[in-house]
C-alpha cells in the first residue's frame, strides 16, 4: 500500500506590492507591503531565497539595477529579503529622515484639512522625531487652523495625547457639522 503523501494548505495568497519604481517617497509604503506579504504568506516563501527572489521580482528597473550585481546562475547572492531591503534603501532612502520631517513639521499647518486628515499627516512626520507628548500636544495646538484654536480655548486640556487628540476631533467634527 502507498502512503500518501500529506499536502500543506497554503494560506490565502496576499495580493504583491506593486513595483517599487525608485520614487523615494514611496519606498516605506513599498518596504511594510513586502513584509506584509512575508507575514501573511510565510507558508509560500519556505526558504529566505524565496523572499529575496519576491522582493527582488517587486522592483522597477531602476531599483532592480541595484540588485543586479547580486544575480548569479542560482541564486540571489543575499542572505535574506531585508539585506536586499538595505541595499534599495542606501540607493533611494531620505539620509537625513529626521531634517526632512522637522522640515515638513516646520512648515505644517492644518489650514483648512479635517483634524483627522491633518493628525495622520503629523503623526508619520513625528514618529522619526523623539518628542515627547507635551511637546506634541504644544505642535498641535500651534498648527491648528483658527477656529479650531479657539474652540479649545474653553475646553480643559487632558493630560494623555490620545485623550488630547479624541477632544480635538470631536470639536473639529462639531465645527465641520456647523
């Protein structure tokens, strides 16, 4: 009698990120899409070559120029898909993220965007900068657009960020309403 052999469910496959064209303010977007596809499929990727293969068939032609030295008859010559990540990020990542995101905080108002809009925004500039929350908190109330600033004149400020940032929505919500 032949014993079967017992098959493996692959998961559900994740869609691929799209190509990474070189465009180095998408470069982050592009690098957490891989890796959320490592993460939710790791069943299809069973060796690390096969991560690096996958990143590699991600890339655009400018971007894959930059792996091409690494190509050999049977293999990619990189340990693992983050060493190709390394490579594509000395070619096109910002080398100095926290000037240019003091920068864009510099000069980011939230003008006329909704507060959620405007937060999400100094959210992804904040987070490559080591400010604390009251220094935060002091940003935000500075870059508020004028009625906005005013409403919160009346209102007891929180002590959290996050309780902070709920009553900032809320009233932002009620001015949008009115």
């Amino acid at each position: 009698m032949i014993t079967p052999i017992p098959t493996i469910k692959l998961s559900e496959k994740v869609p691929d990120a799209a190509l990474f064209d070189g465009i180095p303010k998408k470069l982050p977007g592009w690098l957490a899409d891989v890796r959320m596809k490592f993460i939710q499929n790791q069943n299809r990727f069973p060796i690390f070559q096969s991560r690096v293969v996958h990143a590699f068939s991600r890339l655009g032609d400018g971007p894959k120029k930059q792996i091409v030295l690494f190509v050999k008859a049977d293999r990619i010559d990189l340990a693992d898909a983050e060493d190709l990540f390394k490579v594509i990020r000395d070619a096109y990542d910002d080398p100095d993220r926290k000037g240019t995101a003091l920068r864009n905080l510099r000069n980011f108002q939230q003008k006329n965007k909704r507060f959620q809009e405007y937060y999400a925004d100094f959210q992804r500039y904040v987070s490559e900068l080591n400010y604390n929350n009251d220094t935060k908190k002091g940003v935000i109330i500075g870059e508020l657009f004028k009625e906005l600033a005013d409403a919160m004149v009346t209102v007891n400020e929180p002590d959290l960020l996050e309780d902070f940032v709920k009553i900032l929505m809320k009233v932002n919500n009620k001015l949008y309403a009115r």
